[in-house]
C-alpha cells in the first residue's frame, strides 16, 4: 500500500478481491499517470515499472 499513498495522481487503488497468494494486488487507473516513478521507488516487492 505505500504506492498508494505516494501517488501524486491518484492512479493507484487496492483492489477489491483477493489474488492466489490471499493479498489484496493494487490495481492501475492509468487515467492520468505523469509517470513520475515514485510508486516504482518506494515498492519494497520492485513490483511496478514505469515506462515514459
């Protein structure tokens, strides 16, 4: 959840259902991502990767 709370734009949600492992994943907007990056550095599973 920090990429959540690190998003300027607020393109970043928790997701409703559980996945596989029993964790809420985050889910992607993608309306209006700057592409700024920080969701990508403050990650502690270096699960996101932003292309610009």
């Amino acid at each position: 959840m920090l990429c959540v709370s690190v998003c300027p734009k607020g393109q970043l949600r928790e997701d409703k259902g559980l996945n596989k492992r029993g964790i809420k994943p985050i889910k992607f907007l993608g309306k209006n991502c700057t592409g700024c990056a920080l969701c990508a550095v403050i990650c502690p599973d270096v699960a996101i990767e932003v292309y610009k």
